[in-house]
C-alpha cells in the first residue's frame, strides 16, 4: 500500500473513531436497554449499580425495601441482565460504546488502572459519579465476554483488560520498572523511566508489543509504584510519591518550586496541590518549617531547602561561614553578594553585622577577615 493510500486509510480510522467518540454516552445506552425491563427489575438494576448517581446499594438494603431476600434480589438483577443481552437491538446500541472502551484500552497495551481508564474515556463527556457508574455496569455486566476485570490485591490496583492482553507481560514489566525505580532511588518523569527501561534487554525482546502508552498504563496498575501530584513516579510507601505528613508535603512544594517561598504561600500551595482533603493552616506549617533542620530561614518568614546550600544561623553565622571557606579576606561589597544569595534581607542589616568586633576585623586595605 502507497504511502498515500496509508494516510487516507489513517484517516478514515481516525474520523471512525471520533465519530464513535462523539456517540459515545453511557447513561443514554443504559436507558435505552433498561426501558426494556419490568419496573422492579429496572429499579434493582439502578441501586445495585448506582445508575442514578447514587452509591451502591447492597443486595439486603434492596432486598429490605421489597420485603424478600438477598437472594431473591440477585435473582430479579441475573434476570434482569440477561433480558438485555438478548435484545434483538442490544449489539446496536452497546456498539458506540464498547469500541469505544475497546480502543482506548488497546491504544494501551490493552490493560489500564480502573482510574487510568476512566479518566481518558470521560475526558469528552465529564467525568461525573453517575458516567462512571453506568460506564462500569456496562462493561462489568452487559460486555463481559469483551472485557475483564483484575480484581484490587496487594501487587495490583482494580484494572480492565481485553480478553487477550498478556497478563504475563504485564507482570514481567512492572517488576522491571520496580526495581529501575529502586536502583535510582528518587522519584522520576516518566521520560526518564521511559528511557531507563529501553536499555534493557526486557525491552529489546518486547519492544514491538510496547508503546509509551502502554509502558504508562501497566506502570499504572501497579500498587507498589505510584504518582506525585508532579507527574513524578516512585514507590508508594515514599512521602515524596505519596505524601502523607505535613513535612512530605512541604518539602514537595518547596522543591517544586525550587526557591525559597514564605510559609503562608506554602501552605496556600499545598492546599491548591490537594495532596488529599486535609487542610493545611500557616501555623501548623510554619511550626513544622522552625521545627525540621532541613529548612533553612532565609528571611523574614521565608524558608529554602537546606540540600539547596543555604546554611542555618543569623546573618553573622552566614559571614563567618563565608569567611571560613574562602580563607582569605573579602571586600565589604563581596560578603553583602554572596549573603544576599543565602540570605533575603537588608543590606544595611549585613552591614551592621560586620561592626561585630568580636567576630570580624577590618584590615587596613577595607577588607574584612575573621578576628
């Protein structure tokens, strides 16, 4: 095939796809096969699977409200279920949605995170409560001989695949990425995990199966490794993938923003970032900021990092550090420079801590030297 005749082949697919995009609604496709069903049946059908937008219901709850048992309830929701596969329209209405599920998990490797596939099929429509339910019925219930779940255990989150994703593959990949994640030892872009693993002979044998799309979505499903708010990929228990104390959260806003910041931009900054629904308040992270040695105050309620090179200690500590590494004396204007690149304040501040006699003597020629 010409090179051209590709492009409109490309084409043609590309324009199939969007168009399945755009039919793409799962609340309407629900509705359309549960009209079908009796009105217990379709009540049953909504509260099991929370396709009003409502949580979940259990099977005794329902069970309760109808005065029979759980049992019975599973019975109507069995029932119910197979009525709408054996809908002489089923194939038409569910096919907008199942290619479209269909695509974005095989544009994936064919296995994504529950999270990870959700949000790239509700990208378009809105990712409400009540989209995701009736997407996860439908693929759960009604397309079960095209998808399949892997249930959440400790190596795996809750994931999908299609029927012939290599669930071997996937395996053998996360255990790669794990320990490329362990050997360096600090949280990592993906491009850098990305470039990491196309050393390796894993990915010289498999290299044709695995698209950056893929390498991302398998790393995904994995419970040992996760992501920061910063798109930085690391081990789960790590405070700098998943921060859980006030300190891990300070010190990732800080090394985000790579400079020094006042504690009251910080703690705005961590509740922007929303790590999670704990409010962070200015006193409390102020006190945690006096409190770590690895901040540094560098101003009138401004901290850096200390791995940065700023070393603690008030003004005359910063000169007399100055003084001890350079050997040597300094001119006036160099040691307010190189304070001023340690420290936020006044010249005149600087200026006045040399007047210190008993620590810095002024030589003959202006410059300055430790007594």
């Amino acid at each position: 095939m010409s090179d051209f005749s590709s492009s409109i082949l490309d084409r043609v697919i590309t324009s199939k796809k969007i168009n399945e995009i755009e039919q793409f609604n799962p609340v309407e496709v629900v509705s359309l096969l549960t009209k079908n069903l009796t009105n217990r049946e379709e009540d049953v059908l909504r509260r099991r699977h929370g396709l009003l937008g409502k949580e979940n219901e259990t099977l005794e709850d329902i069970g309760a409200s109808y005065n029979v048992t759980r049992e019975r309830i599973r019975q109507i929701e069995s029932t119910a279920v197979g009525k709408i596969k054996k809908l002489k329209n089923f194939n038409i209405i569910v096919t907008p949605l199942e290619n479209t599920v269909f695509s974005v998990l095989e544009q994936h490797g064919g296995i994504m995170s529950e999270d990870s596939l959700m949000h790239e099929l509700l990208q378009v429509i809105g990712d409400t409560f009540i989209n995701r339910q009736n997407i996860l019925f439908s693929i759960s219930e009604l397309l079960d001989n095209k998808f399949k779940a892997i249930n959440e255990d400790a190596e795996y989150r809750k994931s999908w695949r299609l029927i012939h994703a290599p669930l071997s593959l996937l395996k053998e990949m996360c255990d790669i990425i794990l320990e490329l994640i362990v050997t360096k030892n600090k949280p990592s872009k993906i491009n850098d995990i990305l470039i990491e693993l196309r050393n390796t002979p894993f990915f010289q044998k498999y290299n044709s199966s695995l698209t950056d799309e893929s390498i991302t979505a398998y790393i995904e499903t994995s419970q040992a490794i996760s992501k920061n708010p910063f798109g930085e990929y690391g081990l789960s228990k790590w405070g700098s993938i998943v921060p859980k104390r006030m300190n891990d959260k300070i010190y990732l806003v800080l090394k985000r923003y790579g400079k020094p910041m006042h504690f009251t931009d910080i703690a705005k900054s961590i509740n922007e970032t929303r790590f999670d629904d704990r409010k962070a308040y200015p006193p409390t992270v102020h006190n945690e900021l006096i409190l770590n040695k690895q901040y540094v105050l560098v101003g009138r309620g401004i901290y850096a990092l200390k791995e940065w090179g700023y070393q603690p200690g008030v003004v005359s500590d910063v000169l007399v550090d100055i003084l001890k590494k350079g050997q040597k004396s300094l001119s006036r204007d160099e040691l307010v420079k190189t304070v001023l690149a340690q420290r936020i304040v006044k010249k005149n501040t600087i200026h006045l801590a040399l007047t210190d006699k008993t620590k810095f003597k002024k030589l003959p020629d202006g410059t300055y030297f430790l007594v």
